[in-house]
C-alpha cells in the first residue's frame, strides 16, 4: 500500500475542470461556456462514482442546470462521456501526433518528450481517472469500450510505434519489435495512473511512490535498452 502520488483527482488543476464560477458578463457568454461545465462537471462526478453509478441529473446539478438543458447539448449519458473523453484525452492525443510530425530532434529526445507530456496530462490531473473507469467497466459497456479503444488506446500506440520505428530506420534504435516495446514503455505510467485514482486516493500510510523519480527511471532504463550499439571502429 502506498501514499497518494499527488493530490486527489478532484483537486487538480485541468482544462476541463470545474471553473471557479461564472463572471458577471451576458447571458450569450455565460451560454456559450455552458458545454464546457457540463463536460467539467461530467469528469468530476465519472471519476469520483463510476460510469454506471453517475446520473445525468447529478452531472446537470453539478453543472447548476437542469436535466433538460444537459440534453440539449448532450443527448445521452453516453454521449457526454464521449465528448468528455474527446475533450480531456482526445485533444492532447491529437496535439501529440501534430508536435510529433513537425519534431526535428532525436527520436530519444521526441520519445522522453512524449511520455512527459502524456504523464503531465494523465498523471497529473483528474483525467487520468478515466482510464480507470475504462479499466473497471469496459465488460460491461463494450460499445464504450470500442470507443475509447479508436479515440484514445489505438492512436496513443499508433504514435508511440511510429516514433520507434523511425528511430529504428535512423539507426539511433535497436531493431526491437515496436508494438512489444510501447507495451513495456506505458506499462508502468499506466500503473502510476491506476494507483493515483484507487490506493493513491485513500489515505494509507506505506511507501511513497515518487512519480517523478519512476519516471527518470523508467525513461533512462528504457531509452538506453533501446539505444544501439555504437560502431565499432576496427
């Protein structure tokens, strides 16, 4: 058992977090933020209870509108956790792969880059929570399931294994097989998420895990496996 690796899910600072609370301003501003608070509400309630136990009603309240406004931007439960999913993972996958095609450095570099960035946005914040949820109840809900495998899981890899075989071509990386070695690269980040928003969230006193130092660790471990072999001069 071990000591939360940051604070609760719920405090942390992310983009779709709960906003402070509406500003004096009209009415057209205050609507046209309302997709956004709903999809902040949605996350907070997803990771606190759970996919099936959250109700439309309790994000709707969380949000201060009614039922009936959610459904107008949302029409299902289902939906709004897509959107939820789109918004919090979605988007920085996609900023991800967009870096990634303009980066001009080492393969080791864009890779150590890659995974800090994918830590700063799960690791760090309440939406790492959701691939908990995901973890927890994608048996029950399949067409979830395939959803998140196609929005998040498969681009994720897809990004991974290209930058490994680009450094594979270059001769910067050993010719490991690349969808193995992304396996073995997210493992232990994917672990630190899950800890964060299940023992880490309780207050059990055991050995700290320090997300940072695991991950120097892990990245140095892997990095230099992956290296190859300088030539040899004679």
């Amino acid at each position: 058992m071990s000591r939360p690796l940051s604070p609760p899910p719920d405090a942390a600072p992310v983009a779709c977090d709960p906003p402070a609370g509406p500003s004096a301003g009209t009415r057209r501003r205050r609507k046209e933020a309302r997709p956004q608070e709903l999809l902040a509400a949605a996350l907070a309630l997803f990771v606190e209870k759970g996919y099936a136990a959250t109700r439309s009603e309790e994000v709707a309240a969380r949000a201060g509108v009614s039922k009936g406004t959610l459904y107008l931007y949302y029409a299902s439960k289902e939906e709004l956790f897509k959107a939820m999913v789109r918004e919090c993972l979605g988007s920085p996958i996609a900023e991800a792969r967009a870096m990634a095609e303009q980066f001009e450095g080492s393969m080791t570099e864009l890779l150590a880059l890659l995974l800090k960035e994918w830590w700063a946005h799960m690791g760090q914040t309440a939406a790492g929570g959701i691939c908990k949820i995901m973890m927890a109840e994608a048996r029950n809900f399949p067409e979830l399931a395939n959803f998140f495998l196609d929005e998040v899981i498969n681009p994720s890899h897809e990004q991974l294994v290209a930058v490994i075989r680009r450094g594979i071509a270059a001769g910067e990386f050993r010719p490991v097989p690349p969808d193995a070695a992304v396996q073995v690269l997210i493992s232990p980040m994917l672990h630190m998420v899950l800890h964060q928003h299940s023992f880490g969230a309780c207050p059990l006193h055991g050995p700290a895990i320090d997300a940072d130092a695991v991950l120097s660790v892990q990245l140095d471990l892997m990095l230099n496996g992956l290296l190859a072999a300088p030539q040899s001069k004679n």
